[in-house]
C-alpha cells in the first residue's frame, strides 16, 4: 500500500508540475503574431514596425522566416547580429528583423545554420549606434 501511495503522489507531482509548465508558456501574450500571415504581409508589416516603431515597441512579437547572421563593425560593441529574413512572395526581395537572443548562446554552436527555419517570439525594442535608431526583437523563446 505504501508503494502504491508513494507511486501515485510521484504521478501527481510530474502532471501538476506539467500542468504549470503549460499554463506557464500560454501565459506569454503576442500582440503582433506574423506566423499566421503571408508572406506579402508579413514584409508589409516589417516595413511598417521600422517605419513607425512607436506604435510596436514593447509589444510581443512572433515571427517565422530564414536565420541569417551578419557580421557588425566595432561600434556596436558585439561582433554579430542574427535575423529572422522574410522573402518578399516573388522571393526577389527580403526584409528581416535582429533578435536578441538572451542568455549565454554562442555562436554557431547554439544557432541554426543559414537559410533554416527559426520562429522567434520577443519584444520590439530599440537601441542606438552612434546616431541611428535600431530595432531589435530582445527574446528568451527561439525555436528551430
């Protein structure tokens, strides 16, 4: 009977611990979720986020495209920046925005490669580099 007791209380535990983990990623609000729209709109709607950032920043945004890194000179303090690209729908132009992965990733043992697919969800912020406004998803939620 102890067993049996003692079995079931574990069951407990690891269903109530995987209920609160659920409940906990369900718990993160997207106010702008560009998975869910075309590809048209979704370039559309990058061009609009850097055109008039004031209305995004701070809000939750998801998106899914191609990774790209690219290499960043001295002034911006770190050595590279990472991208969610997005193809225009005849694939001729691309529009992408920089995430901020936190945490301790490094590069490329921690990234997908070029081209992959990568959904990230972050919020819009932006930063300075010397006089220029730069955009940025700052996240904790990267999946490829």
């Amino acid at each position: 009977m102890k067993k049996f007791l003692f079995a079931f209380t574990l069951i407990l535990i690891f269903f109530q611990a995987t209920r609160a983990s659920a409940q906990q990623k369900k718990a993160t609000k997207v106010d702008v979720d560009l998975t869910k729209m075309s590809t048209t709109i979704v370039y559309s709607q990058l061009f609009n986020m850097i055109a008039e950032p004031e209305r995004y920043l701070g809000k939750t945004v998801k998106i899914k495209g191609t990774f790209a890194s690219y290499d960043l000179p001295p002034e911006f303090g770190r050595k590279k920046a990472f991208a969610v690209v997005i193809l225009d729908a005849t694939a001729c132009c691309q529009q992408g925005i920089e995430f901020v992965w936190e945490g301790n990733h490094q590069y490329p043992k921690d990234y997908p490669a070029e081209g992959k697919s990568i959904t990230v969800t972050g919020v819009f912020q932006s930063y300075r580099v010397q006089n220029y406004d730069c955009f940025c998803l700052k996240t904790n939620d990267v999946t490829f």
